[in-house]
C-alpha cells in the first residue's frame, strides 16, 4: 500500500512539473524578465557591415552650425552635392532619418531639386497612431493609425518615403518592426526596407521576402551594439574633412546622433547605453541584407515540448542525487540555449526563460524534499535507537548527525552486563500468564531504566534475563564503572519492586547480576534479511557465567573488572571459582557498593559518543 502510495504521489509531481512549464510558458506569465533572457541570447553582436555608413548630426556638427531647426534645406542639399560630386563618390543608396514636414525657406526647393537629381534618396514619414488599443480580427491588439506626418510635397515626389516608426515591447525595448502598414487603402513601408529595396536594385539582386507573425511584426536580430556602425560627422563632411570617395558604392544613413535630439532608444544589446534611431535603421537594414529576422515560434508546441522535459526533470530529480542531478540540469539548460539559438537562425525565436527557471524550482523542490525525507529517515533511526540506548546518547547523535555503525564487525573492549530474576520459573508456574507478564514488565522496565541511566546498550532481552553492553555501539566514557553503577541500581531497584509486588501479586522476586570486561567482537550478526546488532567473545560468556553464578541481589564482577575499579568500588572476595569454559576458574567478586561521588565519578564522566 505504500508504495502504490508513493507511486502516485510521483506521479501526482511529474504531471503537476509538466503542467507548471506548459502553463508558464504559455501564458509568457514573465514577459518582460523572458525579454532579457532572449535578449541575452539571440542578440549577441555578430559584427556590423562596411556597405552601412552613418553621417551623424552630432554634437560637432550642431556646435558648428547651431541646432538643427535653424538650419536651410539648402545645408542638407549641399551635403548631397558633396557626396554625389562623383562617380568615386557617390553612394547606391542615400536614407535621411530626418522628418521634412512642411516648409522653411528656400532652401526647401534647393533640396528637392537635389534629391530628384541624385535619384537614390530615400526620406521618411512618420505614423501618428492613436494611445487607444483595438483588437483586430485575430483578436490581436494594435493601435490603429490617426495620421501620417508626411514631407512637403515637392520633396515626397522627389523621393522614395518610408515610415520610421520602430514598436517598443512593454519593457521600452526596440526588439520587433512592424515593416509594412495600410494606411486609409494605401501601403506604407518601413524606411529600412526601402533602403533594401532601392540597394537590391542597384546591386542586381532580387529583394527576399521576411517573416512575419499574425499581427504582421518581425523580430529584429542586432548586428551591432549601439556605436558599433561607422559613423561620421556631418559638420566634417560638409568640411571636406572626411573623403567623400569613403561613401562610394556603400549605404548611407544621416540622422540625428546626439544626446537631446529626443531619436535615442534601448535596445536589446545595449545595455545602459541607448541607440540612436539612425542606428537601429542601420541594425534593421543589415538584417535585410543578411537575411536575419525572426518570428516567434508556435507557443503551444513549444510549451508542449519543454513540459515533456520538465516532467522528465522532475522524474530524474526524484530518483538521483543532487549532485548528479545538478549536471543534468545544467546540460538541459545548455542544450535548449543551444537549439533555440539555432531556431532562431532559421527564424524562429522561442522563450528561453520558463524551461531553466522551472529546472531549477524542481532541483530545489527536490533538494527540499531529499532533506525531508533524509530527516524522516534519521527521525526513526533515532526513535529505533531510543530502545537499544541511553536518551543521551541518542541526543549527542542527533546533534552529530552521525548514524554510521560499522557493519559486520570489529573488535572493541567492551563491559557487558548481564542480569536474570532468581525464582521467575517458579514464580510463572504458579501465577496466571497474565500477571506473569505484568511482573516481568515491571522487571524489564527496571533494567532498562538503570541501563539506560548509566549510557548503556540494551543489547537483547532474552526470556527473563537483560544483556547490556557499554562502550557499544559508540565509545563511552568510564564505561567500566557505568556498568558497575547499572548493575548496582538494578539490585537496589530490585528491592523496592520486591516489596510492590509482594503487596501487589503476593510474590516476590530479586535479580542475580554479573558483569564483566574485555576485548569483543560487536557488529551485525545474522543474514541478508535478519540482522541484530549485539556483541559475541568470551568476555560476553564469562558475564553470562557470573550472572548465572550470582545469587538473589548479588552483583558479581571479574578480577579483571576489579582491577579497573579497585580504588572506586567496595567489594567481597569470593574466590576463584570455575566457570564454564574456563579452565583455571575466574577470580571473582561481590560489589557491596561504589563511591559515585570520587573525581572519576560519573558527574564528570558524562555520557558521549
């Protein structure tokens, strides 16, 4: 029964694991700490392309002709005469990430008399959306467009005009585009995309399509962290400072590049640091150009998948240990960082957060329990203890934690106690097997008390006759005169029993003890499936024969014994006596008391393992 119980609450844990992942990352419950997972992941800089050029408006160029609204059209005209003076020069594609709306000056005409003459200038517009969401037919939110902030006119028709916009996620972060939009019937495209279209043609190749999810957005994959594209300023263009034949051939970018131009964004590989608008264009462009975008994956096979390997951590956690456990749950971690990373090469991005983090609840959920389980199991090895030795000694190894016991056997002096009731056989024949029983519980109580008292092991109870050991299974201070004490608060103990059961039953009984020291084996002894731990040598004999010697409120030691405690312990000589097995008899004694209050009494020998 129990372990059909245990197999269902497996069971119960690997399908509730499974079911936690699949939740998880089904709902994206953590979207914005998945977002830094991904980030970390897919957007690592994969070196930036020489073919993408920026002229920045920077710091230089606003210190050396003023802020930027005070400026002619005509500067900007100037600036494509400068890189168009050549064939050296000029470059394949021209993209102002500059809104031209309305008119200024003269100038205006100047530009787009230049524009319309270079025949490679792509300008943008910007999409006014509205703060107020709808959910389209997919039942996908968007905003939908107000307006569009369109060039002036003459400038529009000289150009090709593409939208700026780029789609922050919920966390501020540029990480998706939405590359195409239709506005009022119309089709707007993204400014980067024209950029790749107008190349495409000057290079002779046929611009590739992108992917796109339901709500028509595309991942972006960062080629360069913000700073990595070649930048230069406008101001020493202008200046002939820079080479205009550096811009020949390539793709180049003009937009704002300083602090306060209010076109500064963050983005997924940036850090604290953020990237201008002008960059991301770039970023975008150079994944048309390589053909990188993503999309994300289907949710629901992907959350299906990693809940299998959720519940499969769960199972191996069960059975294994930390350790072990500890690798797979790395190797797993590694080994979806590494398929994703390769997904997302194909176009497909999933989340990379629920899988690692749900591995790691289930290691620690396993841990815990592991620990649980581990007290559980010490829990019943110390309550099993209680009955074999002292209180304690019990506490001093649940302190310690230490819970080995040498198996099979080794060889240590020990003091082993034995003790029997003197009349038990008559005494039985002559009661009624019930209060038989009751005495020789009162008995057995006694015994085990004063053994337990003095740090001893209760070794075995065998019909009506107690074995203690001392010094066994854990080392024992003083453990001779412990021995001793027992033995004496077990004849001393006897007599106050006799007198109750006297009253009590009618009866009385007294114990005969014998005790005795030396070298034994102790360790398991038994077979595969039935084990006891007790002691076995002659020293365990010669205590058997000296009880057996013993009469009614006798305690009997050995000479050897006598000699370990001669200065502690009040004794009568009663000779040497033959015992069996023994084949020159054993010297043997009578203790008539012991000086507990000696310095090597048991108050300064207190009980530990």
């Amino acid at each position: 029964m129990k372990q059909k119980q245990k197999t269902g609450i497996a069971l119960i844990e690997i399908l509730a694991a499974g079911l936690l992942v699949f939740l998880f990352t089904i709902t994206n419950i953590a979207g914005d700490l998945d977002y830094l997972f991904r980030d970390r992941l897919y957007q690592i800089p994969r070196g930036i392309s020489n073919r993408i050029k920026i002229i920045g408006i920077d710091e230089t160029t606003l210190d050396e002709y003023g802020p930027m609204h005070t400026w002619s059209r005509s500067r900007y005209a100037d600036l494509l005469a400068v890189l168009n003076q050549s064939d050296e020069t000029k470059p394949a594609v021209i993209g102002f990430d500059i809104v031209f709306s309305g008119q200024v000056d003269e100038g205006d005409e100047a530009f787009a008399d230049a524009v319309a003459q270079s025949g490679n200038v792509v300008v943008v517009e910007q999409l006014i959306h509205s703060k107020k969401t709808q959910r389209n037919a997919d039942g996908i939110l968007y905003a939908p467009v107000e307006s569009v902030s369109l060039p002036y006119e003459t400038l529009r028709n000289a150009a090709k005009v593409g939208y700026s916009n780029v789609a922050e996620d919920s966390d501020g972060i540029v990480r998706r585009i939405l590359p195409g939009e239709t506005v009022e019937g119309e089709q707007h495209e993204i400014f980067s995309r024209l950029l790749y279209e107008e190349y495409a043609k000057k290079a002779g190749f046929t611009p590739a399509t992108i992917p796109s999810d339901k709500s028509g957005r595309t991942l972006i994959n960062y080629s360069g962290k913000p700073g990595d594209f070649e930048q230069v300023s406008m101001a020493d263009v202008l200046e002939g400072r820079i080479d205009a034949r550096a811009f020949g051939g390539s793709i180049v970018l003009i937009g704002a590049y300083a602090p306060g131009m209010q076109d500064n964004f963050r983005v997924p590989n940036g850090g604290s640091s953020q990237m201008y608008g002008v960059e991301i264009h770039a970023n975008i462009l150079q994944s048309y150009l390589d053909g990188r975008f993503s999309i994300n994956g289907n949710p629901y096979l992907y959350a299906l998948l990693t809940a299998l390997v959720g519940m499969l951590l769960m199972f191996l956690f069960r059975r294994l240990g930390p350790r072990i456990s500890l690798v797979i749950l790395v190797v797993v971690i590694a080994a979806q960082a590494g398929i994703n990373m390769l997904l997302n090469e194909k176009g497909y991005a999933f989340s990379m957060l629920y899988l690692p983090l749900a591995g790691v609840l289930f290691y620690i959920y396993s841990l815990v329990r592991h620990y649980l389980e581990e007290v559980s199991r010490k829990r019943k090895v110390l309550k099993a203890f209680q009955k074999y030795v002292a209180p304690q000694i019990v506490e001093e190894i649940a302190k310690k934690g230490d819970f080995e016991i040498k198996l099979g056997g080794e060889n240590r002096d020990i003091a082993v106690l034995f003790v029997d009731i003197r009349g038990f056989t008559t005494m039985s024949e002559a009661l009624e097997p019930e209060r038989v029983v009751e005495i020789l519980n009162e008995y057995l109580a006694l015994t085990t008390k004063s053994i337990f008292d003095n740090g001893g092991t209760l070794d075995k109870f065998v019909g009506d006759a107690t074995m203690a050991v001392f010094n066994s299974p854990f080392d024992l201070d003083d453990y001779e005169f412990r021995a001793v004490c027992a033995a004496m608060d077990i004849v001393k103990g006897g007599e106050e029993l006799e007198k109750v059961l006297l009253e009590k039953y009618g009866r009385s009984v007294g114990f005969g003890v014998g005790v005795h020291c030396g070298r034994a084996v102790v360790g398991n002894v038994g077979c595969e499936f039935r084990m006891d731990f007790t002691a076995i040598g002659d020293t365990v004999n010669t205590s058997a024969r000296l009880e057996a010697n013993a009469k009614k409120g006798q305690v009997l030691i050995s000479d050897v014994l006598y000699e370990r405690l001669k200065d502690r312990i009040t004794v009568n000589e009663i000779g040497r006596i033959p015992l069996k097995g023994k084949s020159n008899g054993v010297m043997v004694y009578e203790v008539t008391s012991v000086d507990r209050n000696s310095a090597a009494s048991l108050a300064d020998h207190p009980v530990t393992t």
